[in-house]
C-alpha cells in the first residue's frame, strides 16, 4: 500500500513513516521539504499519484482562530481535492482529545473545522482524536524564551507520539471509521508539573509561572474536557518513562 503522510516532517509525522515503513507499505511524505506546498497546491497532484490512503498530521503554530482557520482550511481543502483527483480510498486525520469541549480557544475551533471538512467531502474518512503528547510540556516551554516560563493550569493524559503514529497506520490500513475510539495515555498529569519535571531533568533553570485561561476556556481546561471520555485504545509510555528516554 501507497500511504502519503502530510506533514510527514513534524513530531508524529516522523515517526508515521517509521510505522508505515516498518508496517510493510510505501511512504510519501508531503511536506513543503519534499517540494509539495499544501497552502498553494504545489506537488500535490505529484505527490498523490498512486496513493491509496492518506494520513493528515499536518500543524500550524499559531494559536490564533483566524491565522489557524486559515491554514486547515487552504491546507484541508487543497489535500482533499488532490486526494478526489487521485483517486485516494481513505483519508485518516489526526485531531484533539475534547477539542469540542474547550470553549474560545482558538485553535480548537480550527481543529473543529478540519475535521468538518472531512465531513463535507467525498472521500472516506477517519478521524483519531488523541490526547496531547508527551512532548508537549517542551513545546509549551519554547513560546516563550527567556528567564520566565508561562505554562496553562490543564489536566491532561498525555501520550507518546510514537504510539499515536503507530495507531494511525493500523487506522489507514483499515476500513473508514468517521469517529476512532479515542487515543490516551496511560496516566493523568498536570501541564505544570509535566513542564517541572522537564526543566529539571534538562538542568535548567526557568522561573516557571502556572497560569489559568480565564472564563470557560480555563474552567474546561482544569476540569476533565481534556480527558478520554469514552473507553478506548490507551498507550502504555508513561510521561516519566519518556521522560527517561528523552534526557536521560
């Protein structure tokens, strides 16, 4: 099997085309790297050409509604015309843990309307809600340089990258689901002590700040609306044991 991976490039589409390699199958990866522009539609039609099945993990680092809107819905729209063009079977797409349980958080809202695209669209489809990663503490941390590290209050079950991939490849080389059971890690954690605990074990020495989105958005944040509501797959690194194998 033909499987194109768009944003092949990023922290869980590197280790997608470890799995579908290591799965037997051809990968493809779209990136703008790789000569194919997902805003402007360069290389698609090239890149698609005997795909059977597509993985979406494509990001934007803005967490503006607008500007994150904007990306996955040129980038949603152009992937999928490409795919309708090509003749791609299934479209696997990878998305947020209660992304429609955080209120005014911008860049749920545009995860919310790529998957509604999908929904619009002719091709089957997939989509994996999963929960944060566990390198997310470190993504958190790298907005902000400096002496000061400002982290969210949020409650979270993050999950290996590498488990996420490795679900989404065995989601690809299957029958379209629509809706995946959702993807957790095995432990709940709190974003501050997960960024503590990350600082410490790197030997740095930031002046770590919580802070709490205000109104409904925090309310949902600290509460439960980004855990796993619903039974499902769950992976088996913990944050610590990743923790180890990261810096250690």
């Amino acid at each position: 099997m033909r499987i194109a991976i768009a944003g092949g490039t990023g922290i869980v589409g590197r280790h997608v085309v470890d799995a579908v390699t290591a799965a037997g199958h051809t990968p493809v990866t779209v990136a703008r790297s790789h000569g194919v522009d997902l805003l402007t539609g360069s290389g698609l039609d090239a890149a698609l050409a005997g795909v059977d099945t597509v993985i979406d993990v494509t990001n934007v680092m803005s967490l503006r509604e607008k500007v994150a809107t904007a990306f996955f819905e040129t980038a949603g729209r152009n992937l999928l015309a490409a795919e309708e063009k090509a003749g791609v079977g299934h479209h696997v797409t990878l998305s947020i843990v209660g992304v429609d349980r955080v209120p005014g958080y911008g860049y749920y809202q545009a995860k919310l309307r790529q998957e509604q695209l999908l929904q619009e669209g002719r091709i089957p489809w997939t989509v994996l809600r999963a929960t944060q990663f566990h390198e997310f503490a470190q993504q958190i941390l790298s907005q902000v340089p400096g002496p000061l590290a400002l982290v969210p209050r949020m409650r979270c079950q993050p999950v290996a990258a590498r488990e996420v991939a490795h679900r989404l490849v065995e989601l690809a080389t299957g029958p379209a689901q629509e809706r995946a059971p959702e993807l957790a890690g095995p432990k709940e954690e709190q974003l501050v002590d997960m960024a503590r605990r990350l600082l410490r074990a790197q030997g740095r020495h930031r002046l770590l700040i919580p802070v709490k989105f205000p109104g409904a958005t925090g309310a949902a944040m600290t509460g439960e609306a980004l855990l796993p509501t619903e039974a499902g797959p769950r992976g088996r690194q913990t944050f610590g044991q990743w923790l180890d194998e990261a810096v250690g």
